[in-house]
C-alpha cells in the first residue's frame, strides 16, 4: 500500500493491515530457532539495530508523502530530525511510548532464548486484559459487551493453553524450572508494555496532541540496541545469524511494528490487542511445522477459542457499523490529521 494511503485507512482497511501485522510478527519464534552461535542479548542487538537502520531509511519516504498529501505539515521551521524522521524532543508521549517498544523488543528475543515460542506468545496474550483495564481507568474508553466477551473468552483460551505447556514442562524428565521461570517473566513484559503502549497512543490523541507516534518505534528500536550492545560483545554470530537477524529487524520489526502504530489510529486499544492475539497462534503454527516445537491437543484447542472469539467480535463489529449513519467528515478537504484521532476515535457515530 503506497504510504499516502496509510494516513486514511478504514475500520476495515485498519483490520485486514493487523492481521498482516501478526503474519510479520509471528516469525520470531521459528527464525530465532534457525540461529547457530549468536548468544541472547547478541540477538536482541543485532536485531534491533537492523531495526533502527530500516526506519532511518523508511521514515523520511513515509514522512515525505504524508507531507505531498496535506496530512503532515510544511516543514518550514522544522529541524532535521523532526522533518526526516519525526523526532520530538518535547512530546512525553513520544518517549513513553520509545521506552515501551524498547521494552517490547529486549524483552520478547530474550524470553525466547529461555523457553518455547508457545509459552513466550501464550504468555504474551494477556494484552487484552491489561490494555482493556488501562484503556478503561485511564482514558475512560467504554467497551462494547461482545468487546469484554470476546476479552473473557480469549483468556479462557490462553488460560487453558499455557496451563497445559506449564504442566507438561515440569513433568518431563530434564525440564528447566529456572529458565522457564526466567522466561516467563521477561514475556511478561511483554504485554505490560504494550497495554502502556497503545494506551498512550490513544490518550495523547484524544488530548489533541498532533504527534506523529510512529518514529517512537524507531526510538525504541535505537533505546534496545544501545541497551543491549555492551552485553552482547564479544560477538560470536555467523554470517547466517547476521543474516537472520537482518530479516527480522527488517520484515518481523520495522514495518509491522509501524504499521502497527497506524492501526491504532483507527482501530480501538482492546480491539488491537485482539487482533494481536492471532500472533499467538500463527507463531505457534510456524514453531510446530519448520522448527519442531509440537504444540499438544489442549494448545491447539485453546487456540480454537482464541480465534472464534475475534471473528465473533469483528463480524458483529462489522454488522454492528453496517447499521449506523456515515459520520461527518472532519473537514472539507476529508483528510485527518497526522497523530489526530479518526472518526472511530473521535467517539463519532461510527464508534465502537
């Protein structure tokens, strides 16, 4: 999709991109199985930092045509990095949201080097739960009834996926209390971030902030890499890791992640983390057919609830707006502004 394009997605348009989104995300698991000698916080760094030079080249396109199309502004005035790549020095919620996806990024290729990608992704699923909470006692976003079904339902499902990982890893002969354990709360900031994350996104916009907050993924991808690069060395990685690492920083990180922030412009924070939870079971799916990792029959059938319980909250989403008048454009040229909230956000008649 041409970037002018991203700056007016649809409701539906917003739905389809996060689920190409959880595609790029949920690779992962089954690259990182692939590495030969890189060592863990190596991995992290090297991923990271493919991430960061992938934005420094993407953002100045992007920002480019925002500006061609009206979305973003002149940028007369404007100092380099705030004109190439949108950097705001001035903005908390810029920083907040740097800190989270750095967070994210350290937190997830760690989490993987101890335990299995369906425990990492299974535990990474209670997004939902903490972004509805924040959503709602932060921002007073109220949810919808299928929306908190669709919540309760999911989690069920996770529940009773990562109950039966957590009771077949202590009953095998071997198994490693220490890692899994150490694992499991790294992937549990995870989700805790990410709830931060999206809630800020949405509350600096309500708040009328016009902060363009996809170069915060970029801050994060540099925070991460400066993070981690004095435990990475010495390097050990082969030319093969580098490589996969590479993609990672490029096609798992940098344009799902940005893509991501775009999302979030049209799409409510629970409803992203919903959608987010298909990573779960994609992630689980690659695992399990190039990297061996053979989720069982409760995994499966956990991750059965989870994804009838999102198609169950977007068709009557979707049925839902079918029978709702079209909103008034926000202004005469039909453009929204770059960081403002759209239609959906704005709690117009299409909210939902």
């Amino acid at each position: 999709m041409p970037f002018r394009a991203l700056s007016r997605l649809s409701h539906t348009q917003a739905v389809f991109m996060m689920i190409a989104v959880t595609l790029m995300w949920s690779i992962a698991g089954v690259v990182s199985r692939q590495l030969e000698s890189a060592a863990r916080f190596e991995v992290t760094f090297w991923r990271s930092a493919f991430t960061a030079l992938s934005l420094l080249v993407i953002l100045p396109l992007w920002r480019a045509a925002d500006r061609a199309s009206g979305v973003l502004p002149a940028p007369a005035g404007q100092g380099r990095l705030e004109r190439h790549w949108g950097v705001l020095p001035a903005s908390r919620a810029f920083w907040v949201s740097g800190v989270c996806w750095s967070v994210m990024f350290t937190a997830f290729m760690l989490a993987l080097s101890f335990t299995s990608v369906a425990n990492v992704l299974i535990i990474m699923s209670v997004g939902p739960l903490f972004t509805a909470l924040l959503a709602r006692f932060a921002i007073g976003q109220q949810l919808p009834a299928r929306t908190w079904a669709a919540i309760v339902a999911a989690g069920a499902g996770i529940a009773y996926m990562y109950g039966s990982q957590m009771l077949q890893t202590f009953t095998e002969p071997g198994a490693n209390p220490s890692g899994l354990l150490l694992g499991s709360l790294a992937a549990l900031c995870v989700p805790v971030a990410g709830a931060i994350n999206w809630t800020v996104v949405q509350r600096s916009q309500s708040h009328g902030e016009k902060v363009d907050l996809v170069p915060s993924v970029l801050l994060g991808a540099l925070l991460s890499t400066l993070l981690t690069l004095p435990l990475a060395v010495p390097f050990s990685a082969t030319g093969s890791d580098v490589a996969w690492l590479a993609l990672l920083g490029l096609v798992q990180l940098a344009i799902p992640c940005a893509l991501a922030v775009v999302c979030a412009r049209s799409l409510k924070a629970p409803e992203v983390s919903l959608l987010a939870l298909l990573e779960v079971i994609f992630g689980i799916v690659w695992a399990w057919q190039w990297a061996n990792e053979t989720p069982g029959h409760e995994v499966l059938l956990g991750g059965s609830v989870v994804i009838v319980a999102l198609l169950f909250n977007e068709l009557l989403a979707w049925r839902d707006r079918s029978t709702q008048p079209m909103p008034t454009p926000p202004d005469q040229s039909g453009a929204t502004p770059q960081g403002s909230f759209s239609r959906i956000d704005r709690h117009e008649p299409d909210a939902r």
